[in-house]
C-alpha cells in the first residue's frame, strides 16, 4: 500500500540532543492564497525552554467533532494529553457526500460496517452527455468508500472518548486569550443538546484545536482571516429498490455549465438512498436552479424518487492566511483544507486533525512540558511539505477543467485511456503522485493535445 505513514509518537522518548530541536518558524508572509502557494520560511536553532507541568498534564480543547476534531481527540488523549472535545450537535449529519479514499479506510483503521458502499465504477458523465466509466484499473481490493457523516463522525468521536478525552456537548462562543505567557486560555460554550440552549459553562486549557469547520468561530476568535468558499447543495433521495440497484457500486459525476460554471455534479450512492448534488462558487444565488439541472440530467434513473433531506453548506477554496496563532491551531474545513475542483475534504480533515496533535504531544513529551506556537507550526510544515504540492497541481487542474464545456468534453474523452484512469484513481485512494510510465504518458500527451485541439476548432 502506497499511503503515507508517519512515525508514531506514543511512547516517544527525546534524546537530549533532541531538546535542542531546529524549530523552523514560517513568517506571517506564509499566507496560503490561492493561485500562489508560497512560504518563505527562517529556519532558527531554539532550545526548548517550555516548563514542565506539575500536578496535571498538558490540557488540550478540541472544538468541533467532525473528522478533524474526532482524529485529533484521539490522537491527543492515547498521547497524554487531558483532552476535551466540543461538540454542539452529537448527532450531527454534516452536509457532504461522503466519499472518502482507501487510505482513509487503512490509516484510520474504519470497521467496514461505517462504510456504506464500496464503489468500484465511477461513471464521468459530459456536457453532451458522453459518460465514460472508470474503474477497470483497480485491484480487487480498491474501491471508494461511501460513508454516512452521521455514521461516520460518532464513530470516531466514540473512539476518541474511548482513548481517554472528555466529550462535551455543548456550543463554543468564544475565548479569552491568556495575558501571560504559559497562562491558560479560557473557553466559553453553552452546554447544548442539540435542540436548546443550556447554561454558559468555561472551560481552562493550554491550547486549543480548533476543528469546527467552515464557519469556524475559533478561527475567528485568532483572527485568522477569510477564505474563498463555494456553496455546495445536496439532496438525499429514496429511489425504488430496482433503480438503486444501478448505483449498487457505482457513483456518478456530471460536468457542465447546466450543472455548475465551476464544479460538478454528482451522485453518490448509500445504503438505502442516493446522494445527488452540486456547487458552484461563482453563481451561489443559482445554486438552487443548479441542483434541479443536476436532477434533470441524472433523469430517469432517479425518476419515483422522493427527497428526503436537503443540505447545502460552504466548502473552503483554500487555506486561511494563519492556521496556527500562538497556543491555537486550525485543521480540517476550519483551516480551508478542502482539495479545489473535487471538494474532497474528509481525508484531509482528519489527516491534519491528527498531525496537529501528533505535533503537540510530541512538542508537550506526552503531556509533561507546556507547547508553544513553534511546537503547533511544527505540524504547518508537515501539512505544507506533504501535501502543498498536490493542493498547488489541483489549483491548476481546476482552472483547465472548469474553463468551458469544450474543455471539459476533451478532458472527459482523456479517461477513456487506461493510464489516465489508473493515475487519477491511484492519486484519490492513497494520497500519492501514480508512478509514470514514460511511454504511456507520452502517448497520453500526444491525445491530449489531440482532444484540446478537436475541442477548440
Ligand atoms: C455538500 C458537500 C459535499 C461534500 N462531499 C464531500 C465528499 O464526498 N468527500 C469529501 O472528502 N469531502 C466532501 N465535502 C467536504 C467535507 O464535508 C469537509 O471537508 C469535512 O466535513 C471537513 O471536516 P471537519 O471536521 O474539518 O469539519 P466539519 O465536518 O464541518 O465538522 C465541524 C464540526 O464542528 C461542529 N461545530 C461547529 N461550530 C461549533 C461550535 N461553535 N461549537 C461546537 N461545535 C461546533 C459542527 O457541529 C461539526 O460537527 C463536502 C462538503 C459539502 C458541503
């Protein structure tokens, strides 16, 4: 398996030498901005100074319990640190598709009855209306995996809770910052059950994650600045058992302007409905003329179908201009890490939600030393290493593909070729450039230029 793997922190035991770690500090130039992912980094030579808690152990507030906040809960709490999770709605159904990569599956040791589908065919569907399937390069094995976020969410949020952090079930408002270095932040939330509002509660902690997504109030609180955001609708739709059986192991994604000026319309099939939906982040007042496009041209085969729930909500375009502010960091939605051009987020939420906190209990030994902003930039520099580049090529990607349905026919007829589906599925399921094969690629290049000029002429 290809997926990318990181050393594990439990029982991490510092050398000496260690203690005088090279702490490599982004300046506030850093800023992720679209169309021009550039850092300028100051690499310093720091001795870890931070005291040593006594009594206690370093406490940590995650506030948001979707993937991001799930995966960093756990990861705090089997590494130490007291941790509190903040959650306003324990049965919260994020709006979202669901699809999630194989390598989510592996990395995050999901149990196969989360997962409602196994998709094996993803039919890419054109303006005028040329579908072309893919899914003939995969292993018996592979397949894109088709959750529920209900599902999904407490099962990680229960696994957390189960390694030892404190659930909460309540509404953060906001943050008194600490005056005095080491001292604690203070957070104060409504205690909520979903329905209505309880009593205002605080809480005293030593850093705060801040996973509570696209709206993001910890965000706020840091003034950690604004992104671009698309608006993205779905309908979850009960069709007959009969038309279900279509979308047994097969999703669907629909191009063209009918559909969105720049994203593209999907269905993605669950246990018992199919999700159809769409985005768009040019035209957001036609978003709902949008998604009945959308249906229309999914047609027949959702025909007798009945809508049983509508969800629409923003999707991140980018990274904020500052994910980390001295105690505080961003992960998933809250930081923008949502992939342009698919919307694919889920990984990355709980992707970074982890590293975060791999980064604090490492920085915090397990809990025994206060961290400081050096120890939580420490996980920026991963995230920007590890995957700025892709998030840079998809920026690009998004720009050719969603330019004209002309350029989208072309790039619709390029997945008829064999190499082209193995790298686009290879780079979905686990995260990693395709190993290029020389000739191959040349030859796609040759019908490439082929497809761009028959759909310019
Ligand atoms: C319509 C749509 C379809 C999508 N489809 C896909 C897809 O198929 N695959 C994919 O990978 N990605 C998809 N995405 C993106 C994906 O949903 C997000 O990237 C992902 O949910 C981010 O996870 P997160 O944990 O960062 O944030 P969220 O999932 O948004 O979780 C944030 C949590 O914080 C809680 N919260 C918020 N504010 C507060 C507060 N003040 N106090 C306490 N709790 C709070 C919320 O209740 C929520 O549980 C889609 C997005 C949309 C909108």
């Amino acid at each position: 398996m290809a997926s990318i793997t990181f050393k594990s922190f439990i029982g991490l035991h510092q050398s000496s030498m260690e203690k005088h770690r090279h702490h490599s500090i982004t300046t506030p130039s850093e800023c992720l901005v679209p169309s021009q992912l550039h850092y300028r980094r100051l690499t310093v030579v720091a001795a870890k100074s931070s005291p040593t808690i006594t009594g206690r152990n370093l406490r940590v507030a995650v506030v948001g319990g979707g993937p991001a906040g799930g995966a960093a809960a756990e990861t705090l709490a089997k590494g130490g640190i007291e941790t509190f999770l903040i959650e306003r709605k324990l049965d919260n159904a994020k709006p979202c598709g669901g699809s999630i990569p194989l390598c989510m599956v592996e990395e995050f040791d999901l149990p196969m009855d989360i997962i409602d589908r196994r998709v094996t065919n993803l039919k890419i569907i054109s303006p005028s209306n040329v579908a072309v399937t893919i899914g003939k390069t995969l292993k018996p094995h592979e397949y894109i995996g088709m959750v529920r976020r209900e599902l999904l969410d407490a099962y990680l949020r229960d696994r957390a809770e189960a390694s030892g952090a404190t659930i909460i079930n309540g509404l953060f408002v906001k943050m008194d910052k600490p005056q005095e270095k080491n001292a604690p932040y203070i957070l104060h939330y409504n205690t909520y059950n979903g329905k209505t509002a309880g009593e205002r509660t605080s809480i005293e902690v030593d850093a705060v994650i801040g996973a509570d997504g696209a709206n993001s109030r910890v965000a706020k609180s840091i003034d950690a600045g604004d992104y671009e955001y698309l608006i993205a609708i779905q309908e979850r739709i009960k069709i007959p058992d009969k038309k279900m059986k279509y979308y047994e192991n097969l999703a669907e994604m629909y191009v063209g302007s009918d559909i969105s000026p720049d994203f593209y319309g999907w269905v993605y099939p669950k246990s018992d409905h199919v999700d159809v939906g769409t985005g768009t982040l040019r035209h957001k007042p036609d978003i709902e003329k949008l998604q009945l496009a959308t249906r229309l041209r999914v047609g027949e085969k959702i025909q007798g179908g009945k809508i049983i729930w509508v969800e629409a909500h923003p999707m991140p375009q980018h990274p904020r201009p500052r994910r980390v502010v001295e105690r505080v960091a961003l992960v998933g939605d809250a930081a923008g890490y949502v992939m342009k051009g698919s919307g694919e987020g889920i990984y990355f939420a709980a992707k970074s939600g982890r590293m975060c906190a791999e980064a604090i209990v490492e920085g915090s030994e397990n809990g025994r030393k206060m961290v400081d902003e050096g120890d939580l930039r420490s996980y920026l520099e991963k995230w920007d290493t590890i995957f700025g580049p892709t998030f840079k090529k998809m920026d690009m990607v998004d720009k050719v593909f969603y330019r004209s349905n002309m350029g989208k026919e072309a790039v619709v007829e390029l997945f008829r070729h064999e190499y082209a589906q193995k790298m686009i599925l290879e780079s979905y399921l686990y995260k990693t450039v395709a190993t290029v094969n020389p000739l191959e690629r040349l030859k796609l290049a040759v019908s490439s230029i082929g497809s761009l000029v028959r759909a310019n002429a």
